[in-house]
C-alpha cells in the first residue's frame, strides 16, 4: 500500500482533475493535449497535464504540472519506471497517489503505465494482481470487458477468480450492469475442456457462484468459447492475460482486415463508388463502435486508484473519451468498489 | 505403431480410394454421401463410404463398408472409440491403417476422429503428440495453417517445436510451400515477450533455425501477434492447442458477426438493397475464402496415415473438398514427409 492517506470522498473526486500523461501515445502531445483540452472545456473535466514543458509546447490553456522525464513507447517497462522517478508516467501516477488528481490517464508505453498506476498508487487489499479489462463492443448494448487482456501472461485459478470479481465490480461501476454475468473462455462449454488453469478455475467460480452470489456479486455462466465474443453473451469474460491478449489482438486484426477489404471492394470502379455512397452512412455507425477511440480506453484494475490505458494510437478524440471515463470511474468510487468486491469474496 | 505393415507407395495410395465417415457431421448421411459422390464423379477420386447400411441410406452408387455403430457428435471421443469398436469412424481409420484406403475424412466428433485416427493408425516414430492443422486464408495466396488448432490443451516447448516441423512439412505436400516460413504465436514481438512456455519455445525455435535450417525445412520469423493472422506473414503459425482453438473460434465469430452484420445493413431499405447487388458479386468471393466448406478441413498431422477433421456443419461442397485434399495429401506422401520432417530435426 503506497497510498498515504485515506481515500478522498466521492465528492472530493468529483472536483479533481484528471492526470493526464501528455507525452504518452503515437500522437503526443498534439492529440493528447487537444483531446484533454476537449475533455475540459466541452464536458467540464478538470485535467491536469504532466509534462517536460519545453516538449509538450502549446498547453492550450490548460494547467502542466512540469518533469524532466519521459519513458518510451518501446522502453522496459519496469526499468523504466524505475529509473525515471521524473517521468510524465510516474508524476501523474504519484498525483493520484497523493488526492491531488482523481485519476490518471496514458496512452504511452502500456507496461510502464501498468507499473506507475501499481507501484505509485499501490496494490488494494487482498488483490493478488492487478488486470486489465478491455471493452468489447455489444452493438445496441453496454459493452462487454475482457478480463486479463494482457497484464498478467502467467496466472493462477485464484488470480482468474479475482479478475472475474473485479470485472463484475468495474461493469457496475462504469456501465451500472447489475448482478452482472461472467462468463470463462475455453475451448468448450464443457467444464470439463480446457487447460488444468481454466478447470480449476471453472470449479472455483461454479462454487462461489452457488455458495453465496449475492457475496461474489455476479452471475457465473459457465465456459465461452472465441466464437462467443462478439456480441459476448457475458457482461465478463474471464481469461489469463496470455490468451486475453492473443484474443483480443486477433479481434481487432481481424475487423480491421474486413473493413479495409471492404473498402477496398468499394472502390473498385464508379458502380461500386457509388453503392458504397449509398452503405457507408449505415456502415460508418458500426465500424465506429469498434473503434478503440470511442471505448475510452482500457482500465487497469486493482490498484488504489483509477488509471486508463488508452490504445498507443489514441487520436484527440479517444483522449477525451479516455479522460471522460477516469473522472466517471473515480467520481463512483471505482477503487472502492474493486476493494470491496475482492473483499467480500475473501472471507479471511 | 498400429501399423501392420509397410506404408504403400505414392502410386498405390493414388488408386486407394479416401474412406468417407457417412455418418459424421451436422448433415450426415444426406451432405456426406452427396459430397463423396461428387468427389468421385466430378473429380474422379475413389471413395468407400463407412456406416450402417441402414442409416446411410442410398449411397448414390458408392461402395459402402458397413458397420453396426456410431460415435455421437457430443460423445466422450476416448470412451466412445473404446466401446464402439464397430463404428464408422474406427473402423474408417482401420481401412488405412490396413492399406485399404489412402485416407480418411469425417466431419464428426472431432476428439473421436482423433481418437481413431491416432488409436488405430498409431503415431508416427518421434512424434511426441499429433497435433491439428487448420488454414487460416490470405487473399490471392496459399493459406496458412495455425498448428495446433485444438488436439493439445496443455503443451511443452518440445511440442511446439515439433508442430512447427510437421505444420512445415504440411504446407510443403499441400501447397507446395518451399522452405515455409513459421511464426510463434505470442504477445509481443520481443523473445522476452510471453509465457514461460513461448518463451522457451522461441529460444529453441531460434536455435534449430540457426543451427541448421536446411536440416529443420523451415525458416523462424519469430513471434507473431493476433493482429498478424489475417493474412498471416508466416506460413506457419505455432501455438498451444489451447490459445490455437481459442483464436481459430475468435476468427470465425467476429468474421461471422461482420459479414452478418454487413448483410443486416444491406436489408435496410431498397436504396441500400440495390447498393448491395453491385457490392455482392466483389464481397462474395472474398466471403467464399472464409468458409470452413471451401477450405478442405483441417489435418490431422503425426499420426501414420492421412486424416482430415471436416467442420461438423461441412455440406457436400465441403465435404467434397475434403476428400480432394485427403486423396492429394496421401498421394504426395503427407505422412511420410511429416515423419521425415521430425526424424531429421532429431538427432537422436
């Protein structure tokens, strides 16, 4: 627990401003100041850049609380957090950690981001690792969230069962999902498919689901295989960080692949120009609910505080999305709701 | 080795006809039969059907080789070989493990196929498990296959390695591949990157592949993510059986999802109707290189014979898809290639 004091009310937070990393992502600072500025000034947000001044350049009005460092795209993750303890990464992580901002948000280096928000902000009680959880979209529906999408390539059944309980808490938190459904990702319905990991933690999660759902919090509805995840039947989908990410890659490489098939069939003369005119109006509305800049980003869960990974590419508009969704989090007590879930689900 | 005797010769496996399970898969007998005929007439490939007479029905003028039983889409695949040592899929295997047959093909219980294919033909020498080998498309080229797309849920880096040296020499006796090219499935491009499993895989992977490539029959890439599926840079892609059925059915559902999706758009009024009759004839084709039908199945590889795991919804296109490619895997030497692949990457 690296936090030094309590955690700030619900209200508190709500007046806080969210840390945002200016020098984090493929587009930095240009998109990453211009979509916080649209965070402030179209939606009211206090944010709050973190920043070498003489490299983020033009604020735009908003306040920079200036560092000397910044960690890489492509820099060790955890070396780099160490090293640079005046970095954009780790300042903004410690001003979450000390009630100065109520959360943080990044769309740098993803393992260094994971390392500032766990080591600045620290593990919550009782959580044995912190996860990742990536939305998928539900077309017409809240979305769904992936369950480790990439923190923890190496994982236990307690570890899963715990992804699963902070996934629950996080759809309530952030989508008001009630009595969410969980689902676990294997290679059949069967409880009896999958790798000794998935069995072991499909017992688990049959047998806190039946001992005490109102404890855990949430529905388990057995195993879902990869042909499930879109639209997921399940609010949560659990899974160990390896395959999440192996997943969740091959989603998104294989929509991109489509779309841009498509387009290119569009344009293959003037008939097909012009009966893409007519499609693409209906067409454009569904692609963009796969696109990460309107998901807002993933959510590092776990840690004491609320800290958004945004997707490398984020343009300003994911920005914005991101930094609407770090101050919605943490105004409805986020971290408290994790720590309360695992909590719960702990009886020690 | 259940083998009773030598493997036959190129030219006699060429006049061997592809024995056809009559009763596997969700369109069994009707699809099946009608899928073997065409492979005989259209294409002139021999075929013998397996089942019960009284099930199969009319069997369109093809021999039948009947049996009294047959192993349930939803039966337990080792229970359901022990005990029905008369069904169509055991004794399927047995006609090409007596020299009968040159292959055979089911579009049933995939864990039974396995069982039978494995139990009765026996595994090749060095072979430590056989694994699937599953196309995955990429648009004006050869597919590439994904090894291994579900026989082994939990795999060692010994396991691997030998999946990438039978998915090579798969890919050369399919598509004529010349020193095919294999990539490691994993979450970053870095060696560093992964499970302990990847990780180790990838040292030895990088090992053979320096220390002799011509020996192995393949050239390592490296790691590839789940984004590089569609179209995969490799020609091989290795993974666990786990992670391989997981992102196989990951592809399928989100391709699936779109192309449904696209179609709902296209019935949204007579403006969009009309659009999509100009679309169709460019999408359709594309759409065609995704259809489990048209891809001839997956392969069983590291057993001795030849065997083609078809999808349980195969029609008679698919069906007869995949008997032209068990009887051209047969007829170029599939097994034997696989066995010299192992044999030569071993130095035992």
């Amino acid at each position: 627990m690296s936090r030094r004091g309590e955690r700030p009310s619900p209200e508190t937070l709500a007046k806080l401003p969210v840390a945002v990393d200016a020098m984090g992502g493929d587009k930095a600072p240009g998109d990453i100041v211009e979509g916080a500025r649209r965070a402030a000034e179209q939606h009211g947000v206090a944010v709050v850049l973190v920043g070498p001044p003489e490299q983020v350049g033009d604020t735009q009005g908003l306040e920079l609380v200036a560092c000397s460092e910044v960690i890489g795209m492509d820099e060790d993750p955890a070396g780099g957090v160490r090293r640079k303890k005046d970095s954009s990464l780790v300042r903004a992580a410690e001003l979450v950690r000390d009630g100065k901002a109520s959360a943080m948000v990044s769309a740098g280096n993803t393992g260094a981001t994971m390392a500032a928000g766990l080591l600045r902000m620290g593990r919550l009680p009782g959580v044995v690792r912190p996860c990742i959880a990536t939305p998928l979209p539900r077309l017409g529906r809240t979305p769904a969230v992936l369950v480790d999408a990439g923190a923890n390539a190496e994982c236990t059944a307690a570890m899963l069962v715990q992804f699963a309980q902070m996934g629950a808490a996080y759809v309530c938190a952030r989508f008001g999902t009630e009595s969410p459904s969980v689902g676990l990702l294997s290679i059949g319905e069967e409880p009896t498919k999958g790798t000794p990991l998935v069995k072991e933690t499909h017992g688990l999660l049959a047998g806190s689901a039946g001992g005490g759902a109102g404890s855990v919090g949430f529905e388990f509805v057995g195993n879902l295989e990869g042909r499930d995840l879109l639209p997921s039947p399940a609010d949560v989908i659990v899974t160990d960080g390896f395959t999440g990410n192996v997943t969740l890659k091959t989603l998104e490489g294989s929509l991109r692949f489509l779309f841009d098939t498509m387009l290119g069939v569009f344009g293959t003369d003037d008939a097909t120009r012009e009966a893409s005119h007519v499609l693409l109006p209906h067409l454009l509305p569904l692609a963009a609910q796969f696109e990460p800049e309107n998901t807002g980003g993933a959510m590092l869960l776990g840690i004491d505080g609320v800290c958004v990974i945004s997707h490398g590419s984020s343009n300003a508009t994911a920005m914005m999305n991101a930094v609407l969704v770090a101050h919605e989090c943490a105004t409805r007590g986020l971290a408290d709701q994790v720590a309360a879930a695992v909590r719960s689900a702990d009886p020690a």
